[in-house]
C-alpha cells in the first residue's frame, strides 16, 4: 500500500469531516407508509354530499410501498439548515393499476448538537415545516380512481454522518401529516369537490440518505 494512501486514509480517520455553511443535495430511498382512516373519510364525504362509500374506492387501493425522496438545502451558520425537497411514494408498482403520492414543501432542520459537540463526524437534526400533499389512483378501472390534495405538515428527525466534508451517508425518519381540501373524482375533466374537513391521514417515510456538501466560500 503506497505511503500517500495510507497518509490520506489516517488523515480522514483523525479528523472531524462535518460539513460547514454551504449548500447541499441529498438523495433518499426507502419506504412510504399510509393511515389514512376510511371512517374520517366517508364522513368527509358526507359533509359535501358525496357518497359515503366512494371512500372505498382509495381506501381499498391505498398502500404502502416504495418512497424517493429529492431535496436541496442550505446551511446556516452550522446551526440552522433550510431545506425544500419532495417525496414521491407509490404502491401497486408493476402492475397496471398504479397509485401514488407526492408530498413537497420547505422544512427548517435544526443542529443542537453544535452546541454542545462542534468537532464531530456525525450529525442529528430535528426539523418541522410544511407544504403540499397529493395523493390517489389505484384503480384497475380509471373511472374508479380517487385522490385527494392539500396542505400539510411536516416534522422528523435526521442523522447523518460525514464520511469527509463533502458527502454523508445518514437515516431520516419523516411525519407527513396532510390537511386535504379536495376530493378527485376525475383527474381528466378536473371534476373535484371541496372539503369542509380534512380525513385523518398520516404518511410516514423511512429513508436511506446520500447527501452531497458543497462549502460556502469563507465560511470558517
């Protein structure tokens, strides 16, 4: 084994990699897991003269499966990340009947681990924020497909670690909560009915994360 190899492997192994300030990118895979209460849903339904039962008709599809997750942020001060990013989910994939959702928005992550351990390979952040949800599909028959869209709020934990000062490797637990106030009956013709009160929902992903870190100039 050369000298400067193994100078360079001792070198990275010796030092903290922690990102600084600076902008990165982040890739994610993993799964998307669905609650969504069919009870809440009929009454949803019922409150804007829509038959109870149509909740059948994305209830029965709905499930969990694959999730993808595309995101960019922005470092501040080593303390702060601003982050906008979406997560893309479906299930029935294969098959002809495919479902799916995408949910999209801006979250704030926050460090607290700056504080108290400023020289470290890893990383932990919790972050909240909020954005946009939709969701639907599944149907063998199209006529039948159903879907829903609306805000929703986001929050979940983040850690990471720093393999050098430009690029991580790292887990995200994320909670998707959505406020929806339309329901799709046909996605061609656009024909949807507003919701008075949105049904429970809750998404929830589980991501494998790539990121890459690019270090602002003369950020310390």
């Amino acid at each position: 084994m050369k000298p400067k190899f193994i100078f360079l492997v001792l070198f990275t192994l010796s030092n903290p990699a922690l990102g600084k300030e600076g902008f990165s990118i982040s890739l994610g895979i993993g799964g998307g897991f669905w609650s969504l209460d069919e009870g809440s849903l009929s009454s949803s339904l019922e409150e804007v003269g829509r038959p109870p039962n149509d909740s059948r008709n994305l209830t029965s599809t709905l499930d969990d499966g694959l999730a993808l997750r595309f995101s960019m942020a922005y470092n501040i001060r080593k303390y702060v990340t601003i982050e906008v990013g979406i997560t893309g989910h479906g299930w029935n994939l294969g098959q002809e009947a495919i479902g799916g959702s995408g949910h999209t928005g801006l979250v704030v992550h926050f460090h607290p681990l700056e504080l108290f351990l400023p020289q470290r390979d890893y990383d932990a952040t919790i972050f909240l924020g909020g954005g946009y949800s939709i969701m639907g599909g599944g149907q063998e028959n199209d006529d039948f497909d159903r879907g829903m869209d609306g805000g929703m709020f986001d929050c979940g934990l983040t850690g990471r670690y720093y393999i050098n000062p430009w690029l991580s490797l790292g887990a995200e637990f994320r909670f998707t909560v959505p406020f929806y106030q339309r329901w799709f009956v046909d996605w061609d013709n656009d024909v949807t009915y507003s919701l008075d009160t949105s049904p429970d929902a809750l998404f929830f992903s589980m991501l494998v994360l790539t990121t890459f870190h690019f270090q602002a100039v003369n950020s310390g």
